[in-house]
C-alpha cells in the first residue's frame, strides 16, 4: 500500500524537466505548467496572444487531459505514454516531438505541425487531426478509430499496423505512405490521394466509401 502511495505521490509531484539541448523552453512556461493543467489553461485564457514555448521539455508523466497547448512550440518534447485526452493541441508546432504510446483520445491536432513525429501506438480515437501536416511522421500501430484527418498532409508517413475503422481520409494526401497490415472499415477515402502508397494491398477489411 505505501509503494502505490508513493508512487502516485511522485506522479502528482512530477515536473516538467528539460532534455533537448537543441531546443530550449522558456522558463516562465515550464514554471506555469509544473502549476498543474487547471492554473495552465486559466494563464492561457488571460493570455490568447501567447504561443508558449515548451520546446524540449520532457512530459512524462504528467496528467495533461483537456490541457491548452494550441498554438504552442512543442517541437521534440518528450511526452511518451502520456495521459491527454480531449487535450487541444490545434495548430501547435510538434516537430520532431515523441508521443509514443499517448493516450490521446478526443485530442485536437487540427492544423498541427507533426512532420517527422513518432506517434507510434499511441490512442488517437476520434482525434481531430484535420489538416495537419503528418509528413514522414511514425503513426504505425497507432489507434485512428473515428479520427478525423479531413485534408491531412501525410506524405511518406508510416501507419504500418495502424486502425483506421470508421475514420475520415476524405482529401487527405497520403502520398507514397506506408499502411501494411493497416485495418480500415466504414473508412472514407473520398477524394484521397492514395498514390504510391506501399502495402495497400496487404491491409484488412479495405472498403471505399
């Protein structure tokens, strides 16, 4: 009972960290954000104009559900395995970042920035990931039931083993992009560019609609 006290004791305490000498957050943001998701997103609110700046900060751990990163630089964070449903992360920069394993559910990426992103495995279930730039981004094994990647740019992109069920690819460009062993049902492809896409053909339950 005291290692599970402890344990859930060090995850509430958890702070944001630095890893990425390429990249340097400000301060000031990572000092809002070791506030905790509630103080963050009313700072947000007071201040609309302001992109934060957590780029190269180490994420895991943290409890971000429903946490205000739209617009922010979160290029090559660390956020693996993280808890951020329905978290809103439209039109943030995610270069480079790993979300391995994210519990992202009802999460928003619309207009994102993901190029080069592993979001391997991760739980994107009715995600709205609209017109986010996916390029060479890893997503294999990723969770897309119900996404939403309406007018996605994800050239190259690798969504080897991913679930597609029910997801909408409508004008979506997935150009030379890999999806072997990929399974799509009810999944709409209207007006997709499947061009070059590798490993089509060894998909499960592949329909057009």
């Amino acid at each position: 009972v005291n290692a599970n006290r402890n344990a859930g004791d060090a995850l509430r305490h958890r702070k944001v960290r630095l890893v990425s000498c390429l990249e340097v957050a400000i301060p000031e943001h990572v000092a809002r954000l070791n506030e905790g998701v509630d103080n963050w997103n009313q700072w947000r609110n007071a201040n609309f104009f302001s992109n934060p700046d957590l780029s190269g900060a180490d994420l895991r751990g943290l409890d971000l559900r429903r946490v205000n990163f739209r617009n922010a630089d979160l290029r090559n964070v660390n956020a693996e395995g993280v808890s951020m449903q329905e978290a809103d992360l439209g039109g943030a920069a995610l270069l480079e970042a790993y979300l391995h394993d994210a519990y992202a559910v009802g999460a928003v990426f619309q207009g994102a920035r993901m190029e080069c992103a592993n979001v391997g495995g991760a739980d994107l279930r009715h995600a709205d990931i609209r017109d986010a730039d996916l390029r060479k981004a890893n997503l294999s094994e990723a969770n897309l039931d119900g996404a939403d990647l309406r007018g996605t740019n994800a050239r190259e992109a690798d969504f080897s083993g991913a679930h597609f069920v029910g997801a909408n690819l409508s004008g979506a460009d997935f150009g030379a992009a890999r999806v072997r062993g990929a399974g799509f049902g009810h999944t709409n492809f209207g007006h997709t560019n499947l061009r070059d896409v590798v490993g089509l053909e060894s998909s499960s339950h592949f329909t057009l609609s």
